[in-house]
C-alpha cells in the first residue's frame, strides 16, 4: 500500500491519505451484472468493507446500480486525478452511483428514493456522508465521513462497524467470502467530433467529474463542438497534442485505465 500528493494535499477532504491504485480494491455487488460496475475501485481494509456493505445496500434498497447499460458503467471510485483537488476518490474513499441520472450540481432524484437513502444513512450509524448534502448537490457520490480515518488508516469507530457488518450486522455481507470476478479489459474506443453512442456518453459523464471546473457537457453520447472544445482543455493542461482526438493517452488523462 503507497500513498502521495496530489495537487499539493496528502490528505482528502474526509481525512484520509491519499492513495495509489495498489492500495485499493475492487469491490463486488450480489446481484448486479458486475461488468459495468467495473470501475467501483476503493481503499482496502475496513473501508472496503463499509463502502461494499453501503453499495449492497443501495443496489437493494435504493436502485440498480447496473441502470446504465450502453455497453459502458457509470458508477466510480477510487481515481487518479481530479478536478477537486482534495477530492476524496484521491484517496479510494468515496463511490458514485449511477452519475448520468444525477449530474453534479443539479437535484434530479425522487423523493422517495432520498428518503430511502436517509434510512440508510441512519443505519450506517454517521459512517458514511451523502454529497446531496454540501451546498452543490452531489446526489450521485457517497464517501467515508469525517472521523472515519486515523493516521494512515481505519479509526476504531470504522474498524468496529466493519467487524459487525461482517459478522453479520445488516445482513449484508456474505458470512464467506464470495469470490470476486476480474472484470475483461475494456479496450477504450478512439472518439472524435462526429462519434455517437455510450462510450460518448461515458466519456462525457467522465470530463463532467473529473473536471468539473470546466467541464459541464450534457450528456447525450453525441461528440460535437462542446464536447471536443473540453477535450482540447483536458489534452493542454495535462501536454498532451492538442487535437481533440481521444485515444488512449486521452483516455488516461481523464482518469480512465
């Protein structure tokens, strides 16, 4: 497990080091087609344990967290970079769920679901905080609240809520283990003006995440003006070719292996 810096911070915003890929896991939901769930990566240990018991949970109670099937998965974790520069899927602790259906910014989700979701927030006893809840509504993103980590690692408090979902609290989690899938390597399209479809649609969703600042596309799977203009500032600030083609290099740019 390695940490680093990113954008000058060790720390993510929740208070948790920020971490390498290595220091992360993927996660897997009972019941869900796990190939588009492929990119909800998060911090090993205790934190693994409560960010998967919190998404079994979403995906029975809440909504699929498959919805978005266009060949392409719109639930995220842990990332390389962000537009947030202590953003806290830096450091493997924070999850989106379904993120077309809620851009950032906006307050698009039912009642009843947000209700649900309040049931649910009660009953992870203040160990996990909804970003509908900051003053920029993010309806999509769940992450490790403040006071969940220590030192380096899990706080008791989260050390001690993780031991009782898997001994069986909430009746979430498997009493043994349920082997986990390695997903087959997606091999990422090469996308320019005039390109269509759900990779599009995918890559939007992305550059809407990861660079929010300047990134605010509608997300209509049709690569046109708006979308390539984001693509050339995403190639320029990380010196890349400015051609707004986007290939693989691109691909990494925006947060995507």
């Amino acid at each position: 497990m390695t940490f680093r810096t990113a954008y000058g911070n060790t720390h993510s915003e929740n208070g948790w080091r920020i971490c390498n890929r290595d220091a992360c896991e993927r996660i897997y939901v009972p019941g869900a087609d796990n190939q588009f769930l492929a990119a909800m990566i998060v911090r090993s240990g205790p934190s693994e344990v409560v960010l998967r018991a919190w998404a079994i949970w979403y995906h029975r109670n809440v909504e699929r967290l498959d919805l978005f099937k266009s060949g392409v998965g719109d639930d995220w974790g842990w990332s390389a970079a962000n537009d947030v520069a202590d953003s806290n899927h830096l450091s493997g602790t924070a999850l989106d769920f379904n993120a077309v259906q809620y851009p950032w910014g906006q307050r698009t989700m039912p009642t009843g679901r947000k209700q649900k979701i309040r049931e649910g927030l009660n009953l992870f006893e203040g160990n996990i905080f909804w970003g509908a809840d900051w003053a920029r509504a993010d309806e999509m993103h769940f992450q490790l609240n403040g006071g969940t980590a220590s030192g380096d690692g899990a706080s008791d408090k989260l050390k001690a809520f993780a031991r009782r979902l898997e001994s069986g609290h909430l009746g979430l989690l498997a009493a043994s283990p349920v082997p986990i899938p390695t997903p087959a390597p997606v091999a990422r399209p090469t996308l320019r003006r005039g390109s269509t479809g759900g990779e599009v649609a995918y890559l939007q969703a992305q550059l809407n995440r990861m660079f929010a600042s300047y990134s605010k596309l509608t997300v209509d799977g049709d690569f046109g003006p708006a979308t390539e203009s984001v693509v050339r500032e995403v190639q320029r600030r990380s010196s890349l070719t400015v051609d707004g083609i986007v290939g693989p290099d691109t691909w990494r740019a925006a947060g995507v292996k």
